[in-house]
C-alpha cells in the first residue's frame, strides 16, 4: 500500500489531472449528448445524428451549425484524415481510449498517445511526472485488480425492438464506505528464503493478514437506483448495453462492468427469426376459396395488407418484404412471413354438400 506521502502526491496528481481536463474544454460525453454509460452503439448513433444535423452542406450560411459541427467532430476521425485527433467520437468509441479518460481526463489522453499507447494506458505517476518534469517510468505498476462483472439478461419486448424504447431497471450494489476500527489487510508482504537444493535458494512471498495502521478501513453497504438502458431499434439477441464500472466493487481496485445482456420476450402474435417475423393468420374455408380482404396491425401499428383474391392452401406461407424488424443501426428491414391456416367446417348439411358439388364439379 501506499505510504501517507505518496499517497497525497498521487491525490494530488489526480485532482491537477481533473482539474486540467475542465480547463482543457467541453465534456466529450456532452458534446455527443450521451450518459457516461453509453454503449459503443448508442455513441455510433449520437455521432451520427448530429454530424448530419451540423454538417456544412446541409447548413450552408449558417456559422452557428458549422461550428457546431466543429465541436463534435472536435478533430474528426481518422477514417475522414480531420487534422485533430483527441475527438469525442474516437475517443468514446475506443474502449482503451475511453477508460483513460474517464479517470484522467484529456490529459491522460495526451500523455498516453505521448507514450505510444503502452501496456494498460496512462499510470496516474506518469501523469504525474510530466506536470512536474521527468519522463514516465521505466517499469508498469502491476495491474489494478477489478471486481467482478454482472451480466444481467433483459427481456426487451418485440415492439421496444421495433421502434427503439428505454427500460427503467432497478439495481442493488455492494458500495464502498468508510467503516470504523482498523482494517486487516495483505499490504505487507513477508519475504522469507526457501532453500531448494545445496547453496541454492528460492526468494518467496507470503501475503500476511495484518492489523494496518495505514489502510483505511471500509465496509460494503448495499444501495440502490434505477437504472435508465436504452433499446435500440433492431438490436439482436445476445447484444448489451454497458455501464462501466457499475459491477460489483473492489476494495483498493476498480469496480466490474455492468452489462445487460438483451433477450426478446415472447410475443402473443409475432415471432422473431433474426430480423424477419412470423405470424400465423387463421381464415375460413369460404375465403381461402374466393380471397378475401385483411389487414394486421403492426408492432408500431401501421396496417398491412394480407389478403388474397386467389385461392389460398391450407399452411401456405407469404413473404411481405421489408415489413420485418429494422436492422441495427441500419435503414433496412427484414421480411414478413405469414402462415395461413384455413378453417374447415366440423360438419355439412346434405344441402350444402349439394351445393358445394355442383359448385366444384
């Protein structure tokens, strides 16, 4: 563990590197106009929506759009050659990039793209070194250990998938707090020589539970909030939406990830193959023979048009194209597929056999 002075240095260093980062310009996440926790899908979709609403084509004239779009793009992506590179979107958009700069700010950033984006990123003593002069150092610090992920599967309705809907999760956690007392903990390692042969030996390392004056000493409390996740229109099953760092804690480390892994829920009418529908539609015999006039209404409403003027066998299947499930993040749809069953009549009078003979014969 850290001794009280290099402790007050390393909090120091954190404050300098936030306090830089609100001085160094506007929120990447308020640029793009996304919660922290946003997926990399809901960033692709934010990023887009508004560099086409700014874009200077469409806004010719106009000084406010422009440097509007200025902002978001702030650098622009590599794929477009912007002459800037510390951007909202690239740096949201790449996981690495992305955990830098939620604990460190833009100036973690620099010094990491300074450092050629070694090992696990910026070091906060790196940081740290370059305010107050001398390079990074020669060896990474091991990692820092990281709680568990959560995976939580979430069934999300066919028609939330359909046009897109946000979902109100409540959630409980272990927190992290400040207890009373002293703290038994292993940040003193006892170092002993185990001879393993004659005139040789083998330095080892035991982690010893000790009493700490050093160490703060915490609890878990478990606490609870609601959760806003956001369903975008034609996500798949399996997908997830991230909320970083929300899993369970660690103590002196980082917390997990929290990720709702998304589920289609059963639907009274409709079923879902990847990103076509099915549905099965029942019509009587009479009409199977003649044709017959139908609409069904669709998940958001809007009617289609099923009938028939021809003949229609029993378990006959018709593809409506495009009236399937929107594809992610994509303009396309899939297909409809109706399944028509005919309804046969439990019983004729002689009568009606009659008629239905000279009908058919």
């Amino acid at each position: 563990m850290p001794t009280p002075a290099r402790g007050l240095l390393l909090l120091l260093a954190l404050v300098l590197a936030h306090a830089l980062c609100a001085l160094g310009g506007k929120n990447y996440y308020d640029v793009l106009q996304v919660p922290k926790g946003a997926s990399e899908e809901q960033i692709k979709r934010a990023y887009r929506k508004l560099a086409l609403k700014y874009h200077p084509d469409k806004n010719q004239g106009n000084e406010e759009a422009n440097m509007k779009f200025a902002e978001i793009n702030n650098g622009g992506l590599r794929e477009l050659r912007m002459k800037k590179c510390d951007i909202s979107y690239e740096v949201l958009s790449d996981d690495e990039k992305r955990k830098i700069y939620d604990r460190y700010g833009e100036e973690g950033l620099k010094q990491h793209a300074a450092g050629g984006g070694r090992g696990q990123g910026m070091n906060i003593q790196d940081i740290f070194s370059s305010f107050f002069g001398g390079g990074p150092r020669e060896e990474e610090e091991e990692a820092i250990p990281k709680g568990d992920d959560v995976v939580v599967e979430l069934d999300a309705t066919l028609e939330d998938l359909y046009m897109g809907g946000t979902l109100k999760i409540w959630r409980e956690k272990n927190v992290i707090k400040s207890a009373p007392g002293k703290r038994r903990c292993n940040c003193k390692n006892e170092v002993y020589h185990k001879q393993i042969a004659p005139g040789m030996f083998q330095q080892m390392t035991e982690l010893v539970m000790l009493v700490c004056e050093e160490c703060p000493n915490v609890k878990f409390v478990r606490e609870g909030y609601f959760l806003t996740v956001d369903i975008e229109k034609g996500m798949q099953d399996g997908q997830e939406v991230m909320f970083y760092e929300d899993g369970e804690p660690k103590i002196d480390g980082e917390a997990g990830d929290l990720k709702f892994r998304i589920r289609t829920a059963p639907h009274d009418r409709f079923k879902r193959e990847g990103n076509d529908l099915h549905m099965t539609v029942t019509i009587k015999l009479l009409e199977a023979l003649v044709g017959f006039e139908k609409a069904i209404q669709h998940l958001d409403g809007h009617p289609v048009e099923i009938g028939s003027k021809g003949i229609t066998k029993p378990k006959e299947i018709r593809k409506f194209k495009g009236e399937g499930m929107p594809l992610h993040l994509n303009t396309k749809k899939g297909d409809l597929y109706v399944t028509y069953e005919v309804l046969f009549p439990k019983s004729l009078t002689e009568d009606q056999k009659t008629k239905i003979k000279a009908a058919l014969s």
